[in-house]
C-alpha cells in the first residue's frame, strides 16, 4: 500500500531520507505548477522548485500537520519565487 502524506512527514522527521524524496517526488507537479505561475515556464521555476525542496529537507521537522504536506510544499515554493 501507498504511505499517506502524514506516514511520510512521520518517516521524514524521523530521519528517514527516502520518505522525504517520495513525498517531495508525489507534489513535484504542484510545486512546478505554482512556480509555473508565478515566473513563467523554465529553468527559473525549476531552479526555485529545487531550492524549495532543499529548504523542506532542512525544515520538515517545523511542518506541525502532517496531512498538510502538500500546501506547506506550495507556500515554500511560492515564497521561493517571490524572493
């Protein structure tokens, strides 16, 4: 079966790398959509998606709701961008 959102934050914040590269890889599509729409296709919203997971993998011990990977993942990238 496929590890919920919340199992993989769980498994993340425990240290487990590779729970944080699958959850990354399942919102990878939102996260280029919102950098999409914010700067436009091409690489600088792959550049700002990439620093965005970089900065996740150094904060997901601060994301308090589990379940809401996926709009924390968002609001990281669109800070990204806008910076």
């Amino acid at each position: 079966p496929n590890p919920t959102d919340a199992d993989l934050v769980g498994l993340a914040q425990a240290g487990d790398c590779a729970s944080l590269g699958q959850l990354l890889e399942r919102h990878r599509p939102l996260m280029l959509a919102v950098a999409f729409s914010i700067l436009g296709p091409g690489p600088d919203a792959h550049d700002a998606v990439q620093d965005a997971c970089l900065l996740a993998l150094g904060r997901i011990g601060q994301l308090r709701d589990p379940q809401a990977a996926g709009p924390w993942l968002s609001a990281v990238v669109r800070r990204t961008c806008l910076n």
